[in-house]
C-alpha cells in the first residue's frame, strides 16, 4: 500500500525559446520508491500555490490503494495525481500505459507545420519532414492562409496522410468546407466558439473528420449528443487527473469517435504522461508529441518521435523515463519540500 513520505515541489524556467516554466512534484513513498509528476504552462502560479498550501501537505502520510481514491485529495493538481500514478504504477512493476488500459508498442506520429513566408518554403519544410520519416502533417491554417497552402501541400505529395489545425481561428465555414477537396483526414478546433451547433453545421458538410477540444466530460457528453464532430483531441494536460481523461477517451471510444492525443511540453514527463495515454485503445489517430529541443528535456531517453514514429516505453515501469536530478536542480528557481 503506498504512503507517501515526503513531496518535494521544483519550479524550472527551461532553456530554450521564450524560457517556458515547468512543475514538477517528486514523491517518495515509505519504503524509498519515488514517483514523477509534471504540470505546464498555463497556469503555474495556481498550480504552485496549491501544491504549496494545501495539496502536498494533504498527501504526505496518506494510505491509499490506488490513485482514484485521491481524486478528492490530489484535484486541482495534476503533477501531483501524475506522480501518485507514476509511484503507484512502479511500485507494481507495470508501465504507466498498462495501468491507464493501453496496449499499443509504439505511435504513429503527427509533425505540426505552423504558417510560412511562402508556399515555396512551406512546401520545402513539409518535404524536409516526410524525408525525416513522417507520413502525418498537420498544418496550421487561418483565414488568409488555408486553401493555397492546402493545395500547394497536396499538389507536392499527393499521397501524404494530413490534418489541419484551424486553432479555433474560423467564424464562416466555407473555407474549412473548401479544404474538404484536397483529402483532408482531420479539421481541429475550427471554431472559438465552443457551441455544438456551430460544429455539427461543419461536420455535416465534410466528409474529414471534425475534432474538437474538449476540456471535461461534461463538454464532451454536449458534443457527442449534439453530433458536432467525429474526433476528439485530447490533451492530458488539461485535466486535473488521469482519471479523468480516462473517462473522457472512454465516453469518446463508445460514441465511435476517434482520438488524437496531444500536448506536453516542458521536461518531457507531461510529454511521457501523453504517450502514455495514446496508447489507449481508442487513441488511434497519429498524436502530437513532438519533441522541444533535447536540452528542454530532463529525462532519459527523450520523448519524442523518430521516423515519424513514437515508441512506448513498456520495458520499464511507471512513466518509463529516468529525471536527471542533478539537472533538475541546476534547472530549478525555487523548490520546497513537505
């Protein structure tokens, strides 16, 4: 029976890009197995003053048998609830991707192509990934920079799987209705509105796949009611537990959508938690978990795809990653332990 012993909470600002911040909580169970959770942007400051009030020191000492039965403890903190299902997981000898229900071995993966100068260099770039082994793209589109960049894409490789990402950026239909002629599998999040009504409008007149964004099982169960799309794109880290998005992938699988699964930036363990979540049965669109720059990551080996494809870790219990504690701690801003 698990009992944490102590938490120990880090604030990282990684190295790269615009220097994004990370959470990460480490438990330590009694018997010295430790568990890894991680939380990202958005949201940190929340996040920080909850682990530090209330969360970590509601779990430090608690018997629990499994991590559903923190749901009421470790709700509102998802590295928290990543942790308990990493320690939990470990301490059991299984891969995280078991424990959640899934049995894939390894993901096919999706690279994102976001807007260019020139359909010329958008052309050059997407060429540059097929040639890297990727057989999915998804391109950013918005209204100025859909329809020729689509066709330019589809004219250069005729037989290349690809989705677009309209990033909630459309009110009018008609030019995701035109992107239907160029063998489109997938449209995310085409609208910003998140109204089924709006949605099932556009369903109706593609035959791509609509998917939306859904941030609870509630917003889900409106959608699958209302018809408003046939997939769902699932971000494990916008929920506050993987219960949760458990829940929510079983309510997509029984209304025979499909799913695809995306996010995790930072260190690579909200990355890891993803590809863990991918694996489960109804997962079976190409997911989103491009890697950021090897010096973001504190984990090894690296999360990310090679050859377009994404192998899930199953030699290894828990998430199956090691953290560079030294890492860590060189990386880290500011820390507390309870």
């Amino acid at each position: 029976m698990p009992r944490v012993r102590e938490i120990e909470v880090f604030r990282l600002t990684l190295p790269y890009g615009r220097r994004p911040e990370s959470i990460l909580v480490r438990l330590t169970d009694h018997g010295g197995m430790t568990g890894w959770g991680e939380v990202v942007e958005p949201g940190l400051d929340k996040a920080w003053t909850t682990l530090e009030e209330s969360l970590a020191p509601a779990l430090v000492g608690v018997d629990w048998e499994h991590p559903d039965e923190l749901d009421t403890i470790s709700r509102g903190g998802s590295a928290a609830d990543m942790a308990c299902w990493d320690l939990w997981a470990r301490m059991r000898g299984v891969p995280l991707a078991h424990a959640l229900g899934g049995s894939r071995t390894s993901l096919m993966a999706t690279v994102r192509i976001a807007g260019d100068r020139s359909l010329e260099s958008l052309v050059a770039r997407v060429n540059q990934q097929v040639c890297g082994g990727y057989a999915h793209v998804t391109l950013d589109v918005h209204p100025g920079w859909d329809v020729e960049p689509v066709r330019a894409v589809r004219q250069a490789f005729p037989g290349l799987a690809m989705s677009v990402d309209a990033q909630a950026a459309y009110t009018e239909i008609d030019a995701l209705v035109a992107l239907d002629s160029y063998d489109i599998a997938v449209i995310e999040r085409p609208f910003g509105t998140t109204d089924p009504v709006t949605h099932a409008i556009l369903q109706d007149r593609v035959s791509a796949a609509v998917a939306v964004e859904a941030g609870s099982d509630a917003e889900l169960a409106a959608h699958v009611s209302a018809g408003s799309a046939r997939a769902l794109l699932l971000r494990p880290a916008r929920f506050p537990s993987l219960s949760d998005v458990r829940r929510v992938h079983d309510r997509a699988m029984a209304a025979g959508w499909e799913i695809l699964c995306a996010g995790g930036q930072g260190t690579g363990l909200a990355r890891a938690a993803t590809v863990a979540v991918a694996a489960m049965p109804g997962c079976n669109l190409p997911c989103d978990v491009t890697q950021p720059p090897r010096s973001a990551q504190i984990v090894t080996p690296p999360v990310g795809a090679a050859g377009g494809v994404v192998a899930v870790p199953l030699t290894q219990p828990g998430l199956g990653h090691t953290v560079d504690e030294a890492r860590l701690r060189r990386l880290a801003t500011v820390s507390f332990t309870a």
